[in-house]
C-alpha cells in the first residue's frame, strides 16, 4: 500500500480526500451530523473529482462515509430554511447549482466511482451514491428520500432514480419518503451490490493492492452476498395498483379500499403530509420518467427547489416542524387537497428560476 497523501482543496474541509495506489478515497468526514453535506463539503468533493481525473495513477474513486451511522444523512436543510426566511434566494441557487454539479459529475466521471452506502444514505446522501458506476450497500444501509417530510419534493437525481423503479414503486417512495433496506434498495434500482459491513475493510484492501481481477466490479463481486429478499416484491399488487392512479386524493381513496394492513399504514403516513409537496412530487417522479438523462432531470428538479423556496411556505415551516423546533405539528397551507389547485403539479413544473442550473 503506498503512502495516502490529502490532496490540497480537501486537507481543511469535512472531506477526507486520499490518493491511496490507484484509488482515489474520498469520505464524508462529519459524523457527528451523519456527514450531512454544507457547501464546502460538496465543493472539496467536486475538488477532489477534478485532480484525480487527470492524475495518471489513479483508476478509480472510491466514496464513504465516517462514523458507524451512515454514508451520508442528507443536505443541510436548516442552512436551507435559514436562507429562505432570510429571503436568500441567490445563496439558495448557489448551493443547489453547486450540489446538481456534482451529482451530474459523478455519474459522467471518466473513471469508475465506486459508492459505499452503508448506514443512513438519504436525500443528498443518495445524490452522491445512486449516480455512482457501482453502488454496494450493507446489512446496515437505509436509503430515502424524505423530502415530502418536510413540505419538500425528492431532488439530487432521486426523481430520475425514483422514475424508473418497477411499476409503481417509485411514486410510492417518493410520496411517502419510506425507507429502503439494502435489498430494497437494490431491487428499486438505488443500489447494485450487497457486501456486508464486516468485509467493507477487505473490499477496500481489494481496491487498493489487488490487479486481478482489475476492474471495480470484478473486485465488488468477489465480496458480493445475496441479501435476505426485499419486501417491496411482495407488496407490488397494492403498491402498483394504488399508485397508478391519477391524484393524489384518488391514491388515497384506492389506498383504503386495500385490506392490507401496509396500505392503511401508507393511507396514516400521507395524511400527514402537505398536499403541495406530495401532489408536486407525484408530477415530478411521473415527469421524470419521461426525461431524456439525469441532467435533464436534475434541471426540473432545480426548477422545483427554487419554486419551493420562493413561493411556497410549507418548505420553511416543514423543515421547523421536524428539525428546528421538533414539534412534529406541521401547519400545511393549504392543510388540504380540496384547497389545492389541481394545476399545481404543472403550474410547479412551469417556473422558470432566475439563474439557470446550467449555465
């Protein structure tokens, strides 16, 4: 093993960035917040990704997370509401321009990214690993997109992922932020391998001083188990018939004429959201699944983000209910459907941001 030297741009940052033989190691380094990504971190990333792609010696990027809770908890949402209570919207754009950058980047990489979800990997966390060439997650991996949690909508790529699970799968994690095991993950297409979390060391080994096989792939299988099967093939019937249906409200409806306990739990859980998060979020995944490539998708999601952020309160006062003051009482406005305009999806998918994402 050859000495592991910081590259410059990542040595004062929470990014942990190494060349270490022909891998390039870069990990989130902010455990006590889950490695929650500020835009220094997401910018010390980007830095990392651009020397080694003109460094001769390295032939692969590898991506972790510090800590034993997870890969990656999300983006720093508070940040978020902080910049729109303040009327921020030009920092707002900065961060997520920033953000969408990077995820684009890893999926285009010239070099095979290998990502390690292990543990909590949700929102900006599944940004980094679900765009990744080869995704490994764990017995201990937990993957979401929670926006609707928080009056938000799925972003990072997640609608382009989320669009193109099995049947109806998509539209039910996104509405309802529902967390995936690993062979969940796997199965909805957020995920390709599964190594358990005691042989992550080995498979890092592996990467560094192994030349046969030679390829990330090759090397993730050597360590690769079948994991114990997913629950969401099982649940498809109520799950593709429900979330095929048109609205929201009518969703719901399909969701209580079902006797399966999981379809009544889903019916609670939906309630409790805001109807503008959850009936935009259902245009989004539906709209995603027609886009062309993840950049196309990430461009309408960047629309949505500042959408929320400039016109619509339920992103500030989600965020409050469940991270600032953790009353868990969102006040949602409107607080119901038969308030909501049924154009809000389109009307969402129709504003145009100041600044454009790609530029």
């Amino acid at each position: 093993m050859s000495d592991a030297s910081p590259t410059p741009a990542a040595s004062a940052s929470r990014i942990r960035a190494v060349a270490d033989a022909s891998v390039g190691h870069a990990t989130l380094d902010r455990p006590e917040a889950i490695n929650a990504l500020d835009l220094g971190m997401i910018e010390a990333l980007g830095a990392a990704l651009d020397e080694w792609e003109h460094h001769s010696d390295i032939a692969m990027v590898l991506l972790d997370g510090a800590g034993d809770r997870g890969f990656c908890a999300g983006g720093d949402v508070r940040g978020l509401r902080s910049q729109i209570v303040a009327g921020q919207a030009a920092e707002t754009a900065r961060f997520f321009r920033a953000e969408y950058a990077l995820n684009a980047r890893i999926a285009e990489y010239p070099k095979p990214v290998v990502a390690i979800a292990d543990g909590i990997t949700m929102g900006g966390g599944v940004g980094l690993a679900g765009h990744a060439a080869v995704r490994v997650v764990t017995e201990r991996s937990a993957l979401a997109m929670p926006e609707t949690r928080i009056g938000f909508t799925p972003d990072v790529g997640g609608s382009w992922l989320l669009g193109r699970a099995p049947g109806r799968v998509g539209e039910y994690l996104a509405l309802t932020g529902a967390s995936m095991n690993g062979a969940d993950a796997i199965y909805a297409g957020f995920a390709d391998h599964f190594v358990p979390s005691d042989r992550l060391a080995d498979l890092h080994d592996a990467f560094v001083t192994r030349a046969d096989p030679h390829t990330p792939t090759e090397l993730v299988l050597l360590f690769d188990e079948t994991p114990d099967p997913s629950r969401l093939p099982a649940a498809r019937g109520w799950i593709d018939d429900a979330f095929a249906a048109d609205t929201v409200p009518e969703i719901l409806a399909r969701l209580r004429d079902r006797p399966e306990p999981d379809a009544a739990a889903t019916v609670a859980t939906l309630e409790e959201l805001s109807p503008t998060a959850l009936a935009v979020t259902l245009a989004a995944v539906r709209s995603a699944r027609r886009l062309p490539d993840l950049r196309a998708a990430l461009a309408q999601e960047y629309g949505l983000v500042m959408w929320f952020a400039a016109t619509q309160p339920d992103l500030a006062e989600g965020i409050r209910a469940q991270l600032v003051d953790r009353d868990r009482s969102p006040r949602w406005q409107p607080a119901s459907f038969d308030d909501l305009p049924g154009s809000i999806g389109a009307d969402a998918l129709a504003f145009i941001p100041d600044v454009p994402l790609w530029s």
